[in-house]
C-alpha cells in the first residue's frame, strides 16, 4: 500500500506526511480492525486490503 500511496501523492501533487504504522496499540487507537488500511486526515478510508492507486487518488481528492 505504502508504495500506491507514494504513487497517488505524486500524481495528485498533494503535500502530505506519510506514515507506516508498525505499533499494533497505535492502530488500535485509530480503531483499525484489518490491516492493512489507509487513514487520512485521521479516518479510515480503506482496511483490510490494498487499494489501488487510481482508488487512492480519488480518496485523496474526496479528502482535499
């Protein structure tokens, strides 16, 4: 996903902060149940699969 995420901030030419979460209390926190997921601006927009990088840009859109 990380790697889908990188390709959607550069198409969409979004200045953001990507971060990989390893720490299972921290993802608790943003209450993901399936990993992997995609949090953004603090929501869950995608868990328990990867999306792809079209579905990520729009998310980043929707989001902007």
């Amino acid at each position: 996903m990380q790697e889908n995420v990188k390709k959607a901030l550069e198409i969409t030419g979004i200045d953001a902060r990507l971060e990989h979460v390893y720490d299972l209390r921290k993802i608790g926190q943003y209450g993901v149940k399936l990993t992997p997921a995609l949090i953004i601006d603090g929501k869950i927009r995608v868990s328990g699969r990867v999306p792809s990088v079209d579905e990520i840009v729009e998310l980043l859109k929707s989001a902007a």
